[in-house]
C-alpha cells in the first residue's frame, strides 16, 4: 500500500505543510503561538485572514536561532497543523511518512528530540529527515531539465531564511557541510534592527513584531548605491524620492497597518534611470548645516497623536545589513564574501560551475533589486574567467516545500525513509546515519 507522505517544511518564521506530490502546501502559518492583548490564552495563528488585531501581540517561538528549543511548544503548533491536515484526507499519523527538513549542522539533542516528537508523540510510521539546500537543488534541477544545474548535477543555494543566512553548495543532491558557510543574520534580525530605528526616530514599535514584519516586506529594498541614496534621503519635500508614509491600525476603522500612498513608496525605482543629478557636486558643506538645522524644527513640530510614521534611509539600511554585517557590529563576511569562502571550500573542478549555477531561496531574498545588488558585490571577488549566474526562484519561499514535495512523490522515496520499528530497535543516532548528514 502506498503511502501518503506528509511534507512539512518546519522554518523559524513559518511552517509550511502539505502533501507530498502536490505542488503548493495546503497550510502556510507562522511557527509561534501569539497573545493578543485583547485574549488571555495563547492562540495559534490561523491561515485564514481573519480581522485579529495583533497590535503589541506576545508571540512565543519554538525554534530560536534557527534550531529548536522548546519541544513542547512545538508538539502543540504541530498537532495544530496535522489535524488540519490529515484530518482533510481521512489519514492518521500511523499510516503516513514524514518528510521533515532540519537547518544544516543541528545538534545531536535537537535531533534526539524531533525524532522522539515524531515517534514517540505523533506516531508516524516512517520519517526521512532533509536540509534545505538539497531539496531546493532537486527542485531548480527539475525545472529546467536541459539547464546547467540539471545537467552538471551541482549548485551553490544562498538561503536567506528566517534566523541565519547559509551559503551551501549541493553536488549530486548531496550537501557538501564541509564547504557550507552561514552568516548569524536573517529575517528576524532585520526586523529587530527595522524596529530599533523606528523607535529612536518616530514611533516606540519594540513590541509589533507583525507589524514591523509587514512594514519590512512592503517598504524596504536593496540599494545599488548607498552613498547616493543616504544623500537623497536627507532631502527634504518631493525631492526626497525616499521617503513614504506607513499607517498603524487604530483598532477600530482597520486592524492591520498599510502603506499610505503605494505610488509614492514606488518612487525610489525611479533613481535606476542615470539619476545623478542627486549626485551634482554643488552639495556643500552650508547646504548640509542648513539642512540638519531645518531637519531640528520640523523634529520638534512632529504631532505625535499622528497614527503615521514616516520611513527614509531606513528602507534601505535594513536589507543592507545582509551584505555588511559589520555595519550592526557583527564580526562576520558579507554574502558576497560567504558565498566565494563556501565556493573556495570545494574541489577547483566544481568551482566554475558553482558560480554559474547559484540559487537564491527564503524570504530575505525577495527584497527588490537583491539579485542584482548580490552579483555587483560578487563580481570583483570572482576570478575573471569565471562566469556569474544568479537565479532566483519563482517563489524563494515555497521552493524548499516544492522540492520536499516532489522527493516525497519519487518511488525510491519509501526506501530512504527510517521506519518506526527501526528507530525503537537501533535508536535516534543510529537511524540518523542513514540521511548522511
């Protein structure tokens, strides 16, 4: 009898969920519990858009820096989502497979613990355990069957998820760890970073994880050239194509933040089009003084009972933290340099091919302008006979699913997979050894 085989994508930000062989996940939900202040229960985030006010929601996370922490919560928000989804198709835990992926690297702990929550509590009959990278390489390679990832059965997968950002080259769908690399620095430090500079200048958001979250996908992008757009955005009125306006929910007329005019958020695209002349040389030294002067009154005239705030350098600042984490004061590389340190790791024979073949996936990666900006700063760190290519998935967030998905359809899929009855005779470190991890 064949089984059904449940893909579950488990990231730090959000879960998705489905069966395998189809082609989206049937549930997307943040992997937290939240308390709105409107409840006193911890409430589990529903796919639905329901009109839940989420202004200063406590959220708890199962997962912290990208590896899990809190079995229980997690057994809670999963037996959430199982029940939506097998429940749906009339199939028990006991008489399904789970294809489950885990960040590159996790601990022997971690792993003894999600093995016992799959075994032990939910009661599946068969698991098989993968990291990202892989699935996103099987995913891309059948694709584009003809293409040179398929064809050279090799590709470098930039993952910019939610807790940390890995740059892992996959060779015959096997991730080679020993040439991954990882910067400590994802979607939610971003965010966190979005939410300090906000409150210093406007408005105290320390506690609107959602909404910072929403500000951060609408408003912000990937800048081609800092230093121009840090000198436009001092401009003051219409000549500061910068800035725009986010609207807080009031609780009453609407319940989530929106941008306030969406054409003026779009102005920045403009500055593509040989836009120098924010780059004239006239800019002196009084302009600049007179300019900070004016900047101080227009401070002090700020109403504050406004439901607004506005947002200028910060759109950009943000995702740049990405490329210079040493701008936060982090001591680590930039992508660009992560990616060529994971690239200078593998066999010299692999490495032309690496740099033609890279993969962008998770949802850091869908700021505008990051392909273009990523393969700007890699270009000069790159020997001169090699070619760059960088492609971006169709959906960076649901690619890694996808691949799970279409692992979970293939025939050999059974035989990969450690069964229950092996893992209660051998144990969780012994099963392991068949994921070659």
């Amino acid at each position: 009898m064949q089984q059904n085989v449940v893909v579950l994508d488990n990231g730090g930000g959000l879960i998705k969920a489905g069966l395998g062989g189809d082609r989206d996940p049937s549930t997307i939900i943040p992997n937290c519990l939240y308390r709105p202040l409107s409840s006193k229960k911890w409430l589990h985030p529903s796919p639905s858009s329901d009109p839940i006010d989420l202004t200063s929601a406590a959220v708890r996370r199962p997962i912290d820096r990208g590896y899990l922490i809190n079995p229980d919560l997690q057994r809670d928000i999963w037996a959430h989502v199982f029940s939506s989804i097998l429940h749906t198709h009339h199939v028990g835990p006991a008489h399904s497979a789970l294809l489950l992926t885990e960040p590159l690297f996790a601990l022997p702990s971690v792993q003894r613990a999600t093995d016992e929550l799959v075994f032990e509590d939910f009661n599946f009959a068969a698991l098989y355990v993968a990291d990202s990278p892989s699935l996103t390489h099987l995913y891309e390679a059948s694709r584009r069957p003809t293409g040179l990832i398929s064809r050279a059965q090799c590709s470098l997968v930039v993952d910019c998820g939610f807790s940390f950002t890995h740059a892992a080259p996959v060779f015959q769908n096997f991730t080679l760890n020993y040439a991954a690399k990882r910067i400590d620095l994802g979607g939610k430090a971003l965010t966190n970073y979005l939410k300090e500079l906000v409150s210093y200048r406007s408005v105290n958001v320390m506690d609107e994880t959602f909404l910072m979250d929403d500000v951060k996908e609408k408003l912000c992008f990937v800048s081609m050239d800092v230093t121009r757009d840090l000198r436009i955005a001092k401009k003051s009125g219409k000549e500061n194509l910068l800035r725009c306006t986010y609207v807080l929910p009031d609780g009453v007329a609407h319940t989530k933040g929106f941008v306030k005019d969406a054409d003026e958020a779009q102005r920045y695209t403009a500055l593509d089009e040989g836009d120098d002349q924010s780059q004239k040389p006239g800019t002196s030294m009084d302009w600049d003084q007179a300019h900070v002067t004016e900047k101080i009154e227009e401070r002090k005239k700020t109403d504050l009972t406004k439901n607004e705030f506005d947002l200028t350098n910060e759109r950009f600042l943000v995702p740049e933290m990405i490329f210079h984490p040493a701008d936060l004061g982090m001591n680590q590389a930039g992508l660009a340099e992560c990616i060529v340190r994971a690239v200078s790791s593998c066999h010299p024979h692999l490495q032309p091919l690496l740099y033609q073949s890279i993969v962008l996936t998770g949802g850091s990666t869908l700021f505008p302008r990051f392909t273009q900006r990523l393969e700007r700063e890699l270009r000069p760190l790159v020997p001169d006979d090699f070619q760059v290519k960088i492609t971006s998935q169709e959906d960076p967030i649901l690619g890694v699913w996808r691949g799970g998905s279409l692992l979970a359809s293939s025939p050999d899929f059974e035989g990969m997979c450690v069964t229950k009855a092996e893992y209660e005779e051998l144990g969780s470190a012994r099963c392991r050894r068949r994921f070659f991890h």
